[in-house]
C-alpha cells in the first residue's frame, strides 16, 4: 500500500498542534438570526460572501431544476435588494451540473467565482476545483485551478478511491488556497494550503492549525491575512466551534474560540465576514444565520477596517526567513486489509506493519479503525471490526507503540459498494492514521 505524503506547515512563533485556544468574550449583545428567505428544509453550508455584503453564495442540497430529489448540492446566490432584505436564492445554472456543486468563493474584485464540481470529467478538466468570469450576473468561461491543486486531487482519489472536501477558500490576492481535505467526507478532516507562483498553484499542505480531530469550513477575510476556520480540535463548547487566527509578518497568531453567541454545543461552522467587519454569516443546524458586528470589538473582527488594498501575505508566510521552516512529518495513513471472516493478519499486512515500524517512532499517536464487509448480521460484523483492530494494535504494541486509539465501525463506514467481491475485499481493513 503506497503511503501518503503529509507536509506540515510549522509557524515557529506558536505551538498549534493540541492547542486548547482561548475563548473570547463579548461585553456587547450580538444579535444572531435565521435568514429565513436563504433556508430551505435542506442542508445549507459553504457560504462566501462578496466584498462589499451585498451578495451571498452557498450550497444546498435542495431539489433543483437539475437535482428533482436533491442530495447532490448545488450553487445558490442571493443578494440585498432596496429595502436591504435578503431577495430568494437563485440557482446558478451556468455553474452547476448533475454531479453536485458545492464551496463557492468570490475574488476580492467580485469579477471571478471559485467553486468546486464534481463534474464526471473533472479528472480530465483539471478539476475538482475551478474558476468563472462573473460578468452582468453570468458566469462565463470555467476552467480547473490546475496545478499542484489537481494533481493533489488526483492522488488523493487513487489513494482512497475518493475523498471528502468541506470548505476552501481564496485569499484576496488570489494567491492562497486553503481547503478542507480527507479520505472519507463523514470523517475527520484537515485543512491544506497551496500558494500561486507564476500562476501555478503549488502541491497543497497540511497547515498549522490542524489537530488530530476535524477541521472544515474555512474563510481567508479581506484584509487577506485573518483565517476563520472551524476544529473540534482546540477545545471549545462542544462538536465544532469556529476559530480565527491572523498571519503577520510570516507569523501565524493566536487561535482564538470566537465564544458565545457564535459557538454552542452544536456544530457551528462556515463563519464569513463582510469587508468593513460589521456583519458576519454562518451555519447553524444546517441554516444560514446572520450576526450583527457593528457594535462588537476589533479582537473578533479582520485585523483593520479595509479601506486600501491587502498587503500580499503568500511569500511572507512560505518564505520569510527565520519565521517559518517547512518540516517532513511521519504522519501518515496505512490500510490494512483482510482475508474474508478472519481477524488474523496475513502476509501482506505484516509487510505494511512492519514499513510502519520503520518508518515511525513510538511516541507518535495511532488511530486504528476497524471495518468489514456487509456478508453476515450487523452484530457479527461489528464484533468482527472490532477484532480485527485488536489484532492490529497488539502487533503493535508489541512492537513498542503504546499510543493508540481504537474503534470498530462494522460494516457501516465502506470504502467502496459492497457490489462484488473486489470492493468486499476493500471493505475488510483496518485504517491507521499515524501522527
């Protein structure tokens, strides 16, 4: 099994991984509601809001004009009218398909949308993700981001036969690209990066605020430097919690909780800013809510009021020197699999174990995740994940790792369709997440 590549990105100013951020506090009421006119009895998420907060754009799985049933998500956008209310979403039919649209983000100029197809050819188009030509409210002219940015797409669908996003974003200088990335949508995910060079986008990497839970849905603010992000990961109130942090002079600053009102015990996530910081949106219960700012103090909001141009920040995040290094870590995903009804490992399993000794040290964290194929009771097979991952963690610790989480998912969580039985023989394994 080919072992995936993760690159770091270590701010040397702020230790990130296993943070627990500080929570920020609010002297000021903030009033924070439904946008009604926006919802729909479906799944809203992945908003961008256009620089000047008089245009909205997000995803819903609502049925559509292309999607009867809905499921797949499409592109929505809304947009104030005179009496500065919310005019009904209007589906974006230049844009979207029947494969399912999702993640848009507008450039500072408003002239270009980037969003994400799953458009059958994307492989071929340089996608998943891409760029369009906004012109008088059509979108002309798309055509995939390329780069390092596709090739990091195309391995991570030949590695994992698939993989999940849920959330990117571009700077306002249009050099930054930072998406949320793993194996499995309904697993844990990290944040990548990529900068622009030349106008080629580089092979993506693991940023710093990753943790070893879940991060998604992410937000670069006009000031092209302030990050909004959303972690299990950093402590907090429970499920997801919006986070900020801000790059200056090459430094990634603080992680700070953005507290009460926008984080509860729910999953709260997809937090975008307006330009002038008066006015945030973010995801709720799977809804759009609206936050009133105006009153609120400057430690929540982007680094400063934007009344000129952002100052570029791509070469002094990945290039200043003395600020930032960039390190190889040994972290790293392994699949282990197995023969039909047993939890013993075979030859090709120890082959891979045995490169995870030699390629690891033993203070690192494991996470092993057991599952099976769908041929016999729930009951059994759920017994038998759970098995399987016993044997792997005692090959282990015998072998000196003692740091190691563990959890059988049955036959709940397949790689692949349990259609025939070269995806059955996928479906019995056990994932190793090494970090």
């Amino acid at each position: 099994m080919r072992n995936f590549p993760f690159i770091a990105l270590i701010f040397l100013q702020f230790p990130i991984f296993g943070q627990v951020a500080k929570i920020l506090t609010h002297r000021q009421s903030v009033n924070i509601e439904p946008v009604n006119v926006l919802n729909s009895p479906y799944r809203e998420c992945n908003l961008s809001v256009s620089p000047d907060g008089n245009s909205l754009y997000f995803m819903s799985t609502r049925p559509s004009r292309i999607n009867k049933i809905g499921g797949d998500g499409d592109l929505y956008m809304s947009s104030l009218n005179s009496q500065n209310k919310w005019n009904s979403p209007t589906f974006m039919r230049e844009l979207n398909t029947t494969s399912g649209e999702d993640e848009p983000s507008l450039s500072a100029d408003g002239n270009t949308i980037y969003f994400q197809s799953w458009n059958n050819t994307w492989i071929n188009m340089n996608g998943p993700y891409f760029q369009a030509k906004i012109d008088k409210g059509s979108y002309k002219d798309p055509v995939g981001l390329g780069g390092g940015i596709a090739q990091f797409f195309r391995d991570m669908y030949q590695l994992y036969s698939g993989f999940g996003t849920d959330g990117m974003a571009i700077s306002a200088d249009g050099n930054l690209f930072i998406v949320a990335c793993g194996p499995d949508y309904y697993g844990q995910m990290d944040l990548y990066y990529s900068i622009k060079k030349e106008g080629v986008w580089s092979y993506p990497k693991i940023m710093g605020v990753s943790t070893s839970g879940d991060e998604r849905a992410v937000f670069i603010a006009a000031d092209n430097s302030t990050i909004y992000f959303s972690s299990d990961g950093h402590g907090g109130f429970g499920g997801l919690d919006i986070f900020k942090t801000t790059i200056v002079d090459g430094k990634l600053g603080e992680i700070l909780n953005l507290g009460e009102p926008f984080n509860t015990d729910a999953d709260d996530q997809g937090f975008v800013i307006t330009k002038n910081g008066n006015a945030a949106f973010l995801i709720r219960d799977l809804d759009i809510y609206c936050a009133d700012l105006s009153e609120l103090s400057s430690e929540m909001k982007p680094r400063t009021a934007i009344t000129e141009e952002p100052k570029p920040i791509v070469e002094e995040i990945i290039e200043h020197p003395g600020k930032i290094e960039l390190i190889e870590m040994k972290k790293a995903s392994y699949v282990v699999n197995f023969d039909f009804d047993k939890s013993s490992l075979n030859q090709e399993a120890e082959t891979i174990l045995n490169q995870i000794i030699r390629d690891h040290q033993h203070g690192q964290k494991i996470t092993l995740i057991g599952h099976t194929d769908n041929v016999g009771a729930d009951s059994y097979n759920q017994n038998l994940s759970i098995q399987r991952v016993s044997t792997v963690e005692n090959w282990l610790k015998n072998k000196g790792f003692d740091y190691i989480e563990t959890s059988g998912k049955g036959e709940y969580k397949p790689l692949a369709l349990n259609t025939n039985e070269l995806n059955k023989a996928k479906n019995r394994r056990v994932e190793i997440i090494i970090e």
